[in-house]
C-alpha cells in the first residue's frame, strides 16, 4: 500500500507515485498482461471477451472442484445491509443499522505506566507505552488461547509508518520546503517508536468493545525491539553488522504492513516498504549495489541515518537485508522474542495468509507490493499437529518458497526458489539457499515469473479454497500491454484475481485463475456484475478479508489520486463471489478525507469487523474542495478525526463494527 502522498528525496519532495511505483524489476519476464495477449488475442481482449465463465470453461473441471455456496448459486445475495453512498467529508460513515465505535486510538496508552497522551509534549519514552502511529493489520486472537471466544481477546495491530507533517508541531509545509532540517534526533527516536506493533486486551461488554490499558497482555513493539532471524538466511554472512556479528538479531521490524494470523494461534506482521528508512548511496557498479537498487535501497523517506548509523548503507551495507520479512509473534506472550521467519522470502511483504492444506502441510500465500512484483507461496516441511504449539511454531522455519508464473492454458505454475534448482546454481552466482532468499526478488527474475500489477494482500477462502490476490494498480502499463486482465493503459484501478488450487491441493506446483473484478467506474473499463450499482464501484484494491461464511470483503488504497480513481473516499466494499450475482460489489464503510482503509478483520462469529483507518488527513486533502489548494499540517489539517478537538492532530484508529441490537455483520 501506498507509503505517503509526497516522499522525500534529499531536500526535495516527490510523489510516491515517481518514487516508489516505478517499479525496480527491470527483467524481460512477462507480464500477466503478455500471458493473456497470447493466449487470447488482442482483439478478443479489448472487446472484453475474457468473461469469468469463459476463464471457466478453459480451466476445466479438475481445477474448478471447488466448494459453492447454494444461496449464491441461486442468485441470492449473501449481503443484505443496506449500502452508502462515494462521498468525502472529515468523519467515517458506515451502513444503517450499524454502529462504528472508535475503539483506539494513535498515543493511547497499552502499557499500564504509559503517560497520558499529549501532542505538545511527545517523547520516544511515552510512544514506547503508548499506541503506535498508522494501524494497519488487525488480528484478533480469542481469550483462552485454543478457544473460539468472540467477545474477549487480544487484538494485534500493525504500525506501519508515520507522517511527521500532522504528527509533530511545526513541521508541515515549512518541512516540505527545507526538507529533514526541522527534523531532530528526538523526533526521530519518536517516530522510531511509533514503528512496528501493539497487542492490546479487549472485552466486548453489552454490545460495545473497550480494551484493557493495564492488561499484562498488552505489548508494544517498536523500530527497537529486538528479533530473532530465523530458518535458513539467519547467520548468513550477508546479515551480520557491527551491532550483531552474529547475523541472527536485528533491532525493530519496520513497515509493518498486512499481516495474518496462524492456525496456532501467532501473529505474522508483514515488512513491506523498508526500503524507505536507508540513507545514502548504493554503489550499482557492484553486485550488491545492484540488488539494493531492485528493492529501490537506500529509499531516503527519512533522516534516520542522521542520528543512527544502521540506516546509513554506506556504515552498515548489511543492514537492508535484515528487514522485508514476515515476523511471527505470539501475542500470548509479551516477553517472547518477534521471529523473523527467513524461509518465508524477503520482498515487501504485504500479508501472509496460512491455511492447512489437507496434508497437514502449512501453506502461506504472499504479494510483493510494487508495480510488475510477484506472488509467491511457501510450503512447510513438517505438518501441522494439533494441540501443539510449540511445534506448529517452527512450521514457517523449513519448507520451499514458489514464486507464481501465469501460462496461456489458463494454469499457474508454482516455481521453487530452491539453490542448486534452474538457474540457481553456484556457477550462476547463487552462493547458497540463504543468498537466494536475501535476494528473493532476483531468484524470482532468474525463474521467469509473471510481472504482476502490484500484488497486495492475497487471502485464502476456509469456504472454497479458492486464494484472493489484490492487484491495486500499475499506472506504468503501456497502451500495447492492454490485456484483458489490465484492459486500460496507465491503469489506476487495479482489479482482483481469483487462483484454484488444482484438485484443491494447495501444495501442488500447478494452480487456475480467473479473474474476479476489474475496478474503477464504467467509463474507465471497470468491469462487475451488472447488479453492481455507482457506489458499488470502487478503486485500488488493497487488503481484503473472508469471513467465516466465506464472504469477501475489500478494502481500498488511491493514495492522492482518488478523486480521479473513483470520486470517493477509500473505504469498505463487500464482494459477492459465487453464483449469478458473483462480482457484485457494495459500500458498506467509508473513511474520513485523507485517510486509507486498512486491516479489515472478524471475530470468529462475525458479529464485529475490526477496522483501522489509516493516515486520516494527508492523502489527497487537496483534491477535496473544502480544501482546495491548501496542505495539511498539525496545525491546520483537513480533519481533526476522531477528537475533532482544537490544538489534537488526527489520530490513526482502530473502529469497531456491529450491528445494531447485535448479529452476523453484513447479513
């Protein structure tokens, strides 16, 4: 998901959109929109011939022995709220009959000592206690571990990143203008400690959640807070630094992103744009600076390697390959150390989701976040055993890691990142299976995979088994890449793509797609079920989440640019899947101006979704009439959300959702 709405480079302020999205994979590999080109033909493919039940046909019935839901089948709907309306103002909005209850807020405190918050007087010491800045995933873990309690548990949360201009006093536009010099130590140590996670307890209570602030559960994680780097690249002689020799600690997890939760109960927080935190220049005549340039090192978004010498490249060369991970933590356990789980991969994760496959085997299904990256899937060595924890804890350590590459039969092939295998051989460069996966993104340009539109976060159906992946856009596709997968150049509404397991195997090599949605309005080439209405229609898909009937529900990323992707506020849509209404879509949550929808999240009776509203204020506030021209800042932002107090900056929150007089959400 998008970073911010302008980044730094130097003194100089760029768009995210010049930066960050152009995109580091510089390979000849296809991309998904030359797959479909070739299979189906241009022409066809403008004319918009590639419908789901023709993908259907051509995958054939092994691939498609998937589960459906009857009612779905028959054509009626499994949503029945009533939908709102696109609109931007300076609050949420949810569907009638439903309550959105700010459940926590950015400075609230977790630890039983925390200070009360004070924007005035912020310090690294309180943020250390307190709730961290930007909440994006949320996970809900039921109180006793093991059980399927839906009204008291643990809630975990990332935090992805932070926003100086309507976080500090005095920053804003003055900071645009002279780059980092407002920028201190001391608001640096700040941010660093808004970084990473919080667990926090929460209890549902007649109908409302309130959480614990003195719960000896809760637990906060920052840009410190040491981790263990675990499974093959741990010790690897590429991760050692002047801090750990021993290349297996590594202080913080940074740009936590989406994430999951395990079938054994941990938390698994996604390092996405870590790029971002490093400062100064990778030397590209060298192997290593090369590779640095692919994950777009040093990003250069913050002054950090000011004050601390790890983010500096040029100190600490070794320090970038120490973050892009998924981190396991059991929330269960404040004192137990975040695992950085190296068999897993290092690209900019942006979730993880892990299903038992009916061998037992663990699976977890992942997307690179950037423009022409890859999905990729890992398969666990050992199986799952019930009951027992502590070895269902190291199932992420041993295994094989797939990258997805899309064939013009309509198959996915997953292909092993394994050393010695293809051209990952010594002879080819490739020292050892921690090399590769330090460089996973270069292993997967070597195999030929499929250059994806941004893949996002890429969820599992328990109903189904059918996988969901994200695609939120690629303004950077050309007029002759025009597919039926992306049938408009320089798209920026991205779409979904549904993958099969093959005989519902998630273990196996081969796969199906189809696709499910293609986002933006009618004018742009969206493409839904007819049933879809105006509002129905949304722009950038990021996070989604199933329930446990197995219904999907999306959530949106536009960055700056959504009054031009969709006219609206990013918000909350919910996806029918199966049947005759299958690509139906409506609105059920809209967040406040500048913000980003995040972390959408059920407890396990579907009776609250869990929300996080993300960066309230910055994003596109321009574009906003009531704010025309003007730039938001702590001291005048474009919405004081969820306060609305005088002299209180918006707060990145957590919302919960019910329905009113209780029941299933959405029915």
């Amino acid at each position: 998901m998008d970073i911010r709405d302008t980044v730094r480079k130097g003194t100089k302020y760029l768009t995210f959109e010049a930066t960050e999205d152009n995109g580091t994979n510089a390979t000849g590999n296809p991309t998904l929109g030359d797959v479909i080109n070739a299979r189906f033909g241009r022409r066809d493919v403008v004319r918009g011939m590639l419908a789901a039940t023709a993908a259907s046909a051509l995958l054939g019935p092994t691939l498609l022995a998937v589960s459906r839901d009857a009612s779905a089948a028959a054509g009626k709907p499994v949503f029945g709220f009533q939908e709102i309306e696109h609109g931007v103002d300076e609050t949420h909005h949810v569907a009638p009959g439903y309550d959105a209850d700010v459940l926590i807020r950015w400075g609230d405190p977790v630890l039983a000592d925390a200070p009360a918050f004070d924007p005035m007087k912020q310090t690294a010491a309180a943020q250390t206690k307190q709730f961290g800045y930007n909440n994006d995933f949320v996970g809900y873990a039921p109180l006793p571990q093991g059980s399927t309690t839906a009204d008291h548990g643990l809630l975990c949360v990332n935090h992805e990143y932070t926003d100086e201009e309507v976080m500090f006093p005095g920053i804003g536009k003055e900071q645009q203008e002279a780059g980092f010099d407002r920028m201190t130590k001391d608001l640096v140590d700040i941010e660093i400690a808004a970084h990473g996670g919080s667990v926090i307890e929460i209890r549902k209570v007649d109908g409302k959640w309130t959480y614990d602030p003195k719960s000896t559960f809760n637990r906060r994680i920052t840009g410190e807070t040491e981790c263990e780097l675990t499974g093959p690249a741990a010790g690897h002689a590429m991760m050692k630094t002047s801090y750990d020799p021993s290349g297996t600690k590594v202080r913080g997890m940074l740009n936590n992103c989406a994430g999951g939760m395990t079938p054994w109960g941990t938390w698994l927080s996604a390092e996405e744009n870590f790029n971002g935190y490093f400062w100064g220049k990778a030397d590209e005549s060298t192997a290593e600076g090369k590779a640095h340039k692919r994950y777009g090192v040093p990003g250069g978004w913050y002054n950090w390697g000011v004050y601390h010498d790890r983010f500096d490249i040029a100190k600490e060369p070794n320090e970038p390959h120490r973050f892009g991970w998924i981190v396991e933590i059991d929330p269960y356990d404040p004192t137990a150390t975040p695992k950085k789980r190296t068999a897993l991969g290092r690209v900019k994760h942006e979730a993880c989701s892990v299903v038992i496959d009916k061998s037992g085997r663990a699976v977890a299904y992942m997307g690179d976040d950037e423009r022409f990256d890859y999905v990729y899937k890992f398969v666990s060595k050992g199986t799952y055993k019930e009951g027992d924890r502590a070895h269902n804890m190291g199932l992420l350590d041993e295994g094989t890691l797939y990258v997805a590459k899309f064939a013009e039969d309509g198959s996915v092939a997953w292909l092993p990142l394994v050393h010695g295998e293809g051209p990952l051989t010594a002879d080819k460069g490739w020292k050892d299976q921690g090399h590769v996966l330090i460089h996973t993104r270069l292993a997967a340009d070597a195999l030929g995979a499929t250059k994806m539109d941004r893949p996002e976060d890429v969820e599992v159906n328990p109903k189904t088994g059918r996988i969901y992946v994200m695609l939120t856009n690629n303004t950077k596709r050309k007029p002759e890449q025009v597919d039926a997968v992306n049938p408009r150049a320089a798209n920026e509404w991205g779409q979904i793509v549904e993958i099969i397991p093959a005989d519902g195997d998630h273990t196996a090599t081969k796969a199906g797609w189809e696709m499910l949605i293609r986002a933006g309005a009618a004018d742009v080439g969206g493409q839904y079920n007819e049933a879809t209405s105006k509002n129905g229609r949304f722009a950038c898909p990021d996070n989604c989440a199933v329930d446990n009937r197995g219904r999907l529900w999306v959530t949106t990323d536009q960055g700056g640019a959504w009054k031009k992707a969709s006219g609206s506020a990013d918000g909350v849509w919910a996806v029918e899947t199966e049947g005759a209404l299958r690509g139906t879509s409506k609105m059920f949550f809209r967040v406040p101006v500048g913000a980003e929808m995040c972390g959408p999240c059920f407890t396990p009776d579907d009776a609250t979704l869990f929300v996080a509203v993300q960066h309230p204020a910055t994003d596109g506030v321009d574009q906003w009439e009531k704010f025309a021209g003007k730039t938001s800042s702590f001291e005048d932002p474009a919405t004081r959300w969820p306060d609305f107090k005088d002299g209180v900056p918006p707060r990145p929150s957590v919302v919960a959702i019910t329905k009113q007089g209780g029941g299933v959400v959405g029915a």
